[in-house]
C-alpha cells in the first residue's frame, strides 16, 4: 500500500497555511517543556504536530517584518519565496546529481548568470552562506594564484581567519584608518603570494573598503555579503564601484535580497579556471563535485522567484526604500545632543550611544525585541541598528529611544 505521508494532504496543508498566516502565540516555555524528553516511540500524526509546533516555531519566532525589526542583517523574506521554499522541500532536488536535479541546476546557472554581471564576474555557484563563500574563494586563490597569507582589516568578517586556518593559509590582520576602512598605509608593500579580502559592507559597522586597492595583491576577494545587493540599486551601484575589478565576490542573499536561510553566492571573474581549481570528482558522480558541499538543494529557486516576481526594479525600489529608512533615524540621532551617532551609514548600519550617562545595556533593556543590537568599534559599545525590513517605521523606533533617553 502507498504511504500517504508522502502525497499532498489538502487538510494537513491548509493548517500548516492558516497557521502561517495566524503565527499562533502561546506559553512557548511551556510548549518547549511539553516535547518529549526522548525520541518518541510512537508518533503522534501530521495535524497534531502542527498544532503543537505552531505556536514553537512560527509564534516563538522573531518577527523579522515587524515595524519595529531594526537590528540584525537579517530581513524579512517575502511570501514568493515561501512559495518556492515549500516547493524545494517538496521535490527535495539534490544538485550534485543532474539526473535528480535536471532542472534545478539549470535554475541556479540561470540566477547566476542574471546577477554576476553586475559585480563584473562571469560566474560562480551558490553557497549556503558568505562564510562558505568567502571560503571558497580563498581557496581558489590558493590554487590558481599560489597564495600562502590571507590579509584583511581588523574589522573583516570572522570566516576570513576561519578559512585561512583551514587551509593553512597565514593570517594578517591590519588595523583600519579613521573612516573604518582597511588602513591602506598598513599593507605590506609585497603582496605577490597574499590574498587581499576587502569587505563591502563590514558586519559592525557596514563600512566599504576602499576598492581601489583591488589588484594589489595576487587575489583580491571581495567580501560583499551585505552590500552586494546594492550594486542593482542605480541610486548606491556607485558605493561598489571597482568591485569588478576583483577576482571573486561573495554575496549573501539571505541579507539583502531578502531570501530564506541558507543563500549565498560566490562568484568568479573567472569562473571556468576557479570551479576547475575547487573540483573533484568521484566514481558515482557524472560530474564533478564543485566547491565546498557535496549534496545540496535548489536555493536558487526562492532567489529566482523573487528575482523574477521583483525585477529588478522592485529589487533597487526596496533597498532604496531601506536606505531611506537608515538615513531617516540616523538625522534624528545627529540631531539629538543625547546621543552621539558613530558616522553616517554607508550601508544601513546605524551606530549611536547615549552620551547622557546610561548605559548602552541599560537603553537596550528597554527597546522592543528585535529593534537593536550592540557591537564595540573604536573601544566603545553601541548601540547598532540594520536596515534590513522595508517595513519597519521610524516613527515608531524612534518613539522607543526618544522614552528610553528620557
Ligand atoms: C561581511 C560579512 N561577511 C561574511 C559573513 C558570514 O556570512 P554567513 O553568516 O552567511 O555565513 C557575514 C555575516 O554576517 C558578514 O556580515
């Protein structure tokens, strides 16, 4: 007999629907108290089990498109993607094997092709984050350009030391010049076996820097998994300006193209040479295994979606939108003789601290959830907001920290 469990169950479906939409909120200590201890031996059904996740994993979660989600660079995902999401776990694709992916991995070339271009690259494929992306990459400048030291500022993300670690690679951290970018009087004047990781749109404070240092060294990656997406902005593609020049770029599109966990990109100005470098290939496989993951599924496809669904346009109309919001409370914080703003965003990460003798803890104890985050630069803690939710409200954030100051 057939097991129904693996056909559509309209009833079973609609529930999981309705509760989507409804995002159920309950005593989540007690519904987490109330799972089994142990692996349970007999199970309970499709429909009780939502019921019981619900209110888990939908009403526990975080609402990243709430008007007051301002902290993270993690942004809402808009409901196509569900759509696509839903549909990848559906057929469950696997894109090591074309004969159980004879689409899917058309898609993916398709969504690379489409978005390369704009960063100057010729390809590349995607990966579940930047952290592998930036791994990546470096590990393609170990192959093709000899290199056996990584250098970056002290402000790089921390997959740039992690990578050079596992591939042997020596580390140099180099401090950062008074605008927060990679200090370029600190670089060794030879760089002909280094890589140089320059990061646009650094994860503190969303500083890019200075891409005219692109070429100095035997590689340069550029790390632009926040501020890559802006590159399809008319308005900011300027701020990345150069950034063809580089021999990869990690993107991450589950920061700013708004996609479901995990979506990144590496691309490569040459990506024939780069894919060759980080290949192997296996007696199962009818071709090569390319890069990092062995079997993965089709996140091209929610990125597709909403590429297709938005254009381009609709892309640049919602990063500008978040721009604008960034821009917004950081005038309000210039204004303010409470508080002290860091700089002025570059990329929508606002950084302030209250000059009137609280704490940068205390003030954040009385923000909504989800409305801030703290990180140290320069020696001090701030207070660190994202502009990564279309839909959150100033006037709303700013209500919040206009009573927390007092
Ligand atoms: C600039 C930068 N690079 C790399 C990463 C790592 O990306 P992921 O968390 O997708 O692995 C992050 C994450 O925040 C980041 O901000």
């Amino acid at each position: 007999m057939r097991d129904s469990s693996f056909s559509a169950d309209q009833a079973g479906l609609a529930q999981g629907l309705a509760a989507l939409l409804d995002r159920p909120k309950g005593d989540v200590a007690a519904a987490l108290a109330a799972l089994p201890e142990s692996l349970p031996a007999a199970g309970q059904g499709e429909i009780q089990t939502l019921t019981q996740l619900a209110p888990l994993v939908l009403g526990g979660a975080r609402h990243l498109g709430a008007e007051t989600a301002f902290a993270h660079m993690d942004p809402p995902t808009p409901w196509i993607a569900w759509v696509a999401a839903l549909w990848n776990a559906s057929v469950n694709q696997n894109l090591l094997h074309p004969d159980v992916a004879p689409v899917a991995r058309d898609l993916e070339a398709q969504v690379v092709a489409w978005l390369a271009p704009w960063f100057g690259m010729d390809g590349g494929h995607l990966t579940p984050g930047s952290t592998i992306a930036n791994f990546t990459a470096l590990w393609a400048a170990r192959e093709l350009a000899a290199v056996d030291t990584v250098i970056a500022s002290d402000t790089v993300h921390l997959s740039a030391a992690k990578a050079a670690h596992l591939l042997g690679l020596k580390y140099i951290s180099v401090p950062t010049d008074q605008r927060g970018g990679v200090d370029a009087a600190e670089l060794p004047g030879d760089l002909s076996r280094t890589a140089l990781v320059l990061t646009a749109g650094t994860t503190s404070a969303g500083v890019i820097d200075d891409l005219g240092l692109i070429g100095r060294a035997a590689w340069t990656h550029v790390d632009a998994a926040w501020a890559g997406p802006l590159r399809l902005s008319p308005r900011y593609a300027g701020l990345l300006d150069g950034i063809e020049k580089a021999d990869s770029v990690a993107v991450s599109p589950h920061k700013w193209f708004f996609q479901p966990k995990e979506s990144g990109l590496i691309l490569f100005r040459d990506s024939a040479a780069a894919h060759q470098a980080v290949s192997f290939n296996g007696a199962y496989l009818a071709v090569p295994n390319v890069g990092v993951l062995g079997s993965h599924g089709a996140a091209a496809v929610p990125l597709l979606a909403t590429l297709l669904a938005w254009g381009h346009d609709g892309v640049a109309k919602r990063l500008d939108q978040t721009m604008a919001l960034a821009d917004d409370l950081a005038a309000r914080l210039a204004a303010d003789p409470r508080v002290e703003l860091w700089r002025q965003p570059e990329t929508a990460v606002i950084l302030w601290r209250p000059m009137n003798g609280q704490s940068v803890d205390a003030l954040r104890q009385q923000f909504p959830a989800g409305m801030s985050s703290a990180t140290t630069v320069d020696g001090h803690l701030w207070v660190r907001h994202v502009a990564a939710n279309p839909n959150a409200d100033i006037e709303v954030i700013w209500t919040a920290i206009d009573a927390a100051l007092g």
